[in-house]
C-alpha cells in the first residue's frame, strides 16, 4: 500500500510541473498585443454589420494584416496560442494586459 501510495505521488507531481514553453512561441508581451489587435480588428468588422461571408473575409484580412506586423505566421501564432492555452496562469497574465490595454485605450476614444 506504501508502494503505490509513493508512486501516485510521484505520478501526481510529474503533471504538476509546468510546461516549458517551445521553441518559437511567441512571448507573453507580444501575445498580449497581438491578441489586442486581432480583438479590434474583430470590433471593427463586427460593427459594419457585414453578412457573415463578407465578416469572415474581412477579418480574415485584418488577422494576416496583424500577423505581417509582427512578423509572425499563422501557424507560431497557433501553436503560441495552444501552449498559453494548455498553461492557464500565463494566459491569465496575457489576458489581464489585454483588458488593461483594450479599457486604455477605450478610455481614450481610440479603439485602433
């Protein structure tokens, strides 16, 4: 019963060690701002009242466009995002950046 008492511990804090990031993600203060323009691009496309095809294609367009700027594909963008998503505490720390910048700039009228 010890035995295996040891090895469920073992076993329990081997899945509490936290994943180090992989090669290429993209860090967490970039994340933040990428995610807080591709947040206004959704906004902007969302407040034309385009039909659903036309919104698709738009924010299409707006993401490689936010993707060009930082210099970044698709795919690190993807991988970036399963990784933060699979390590909750730095995506909450992304998130917080997030809302912070988004209510700053909100607060100044400039959503862009």
């Amino acid at each position: 019963m010890k035995k295996s008492f040891f090895i469920f511990l073992i076993c329990l804090t081997a899945c509490i060690k936290e994943e180090k990031a992989p090669a290429g993600t993209i860090p967490q203060d970039s994340m933040a701002h990428i995610i807080t323009d591709i947040l206004i691009s959704e906004s902007k496309v969302a407040s034309q009242n385009y039909p659903v095809d036309s919104s698709y294609f738009y924010y299409e367009v707006y993401k490689r466009r936010t993707y060009k700027k930082y210099n970044i594909s698709t795919e690190r963008f993807q991988k970036s995002m399963e990784y933060y998503m699979r390590n909750t505490k730095e995506y909450d720390k992304i998130m917080e950046v997030v809302i912070d910048s988004l209510g700053l700039k909100e607060s100044r009228g400039r959503l862009d």
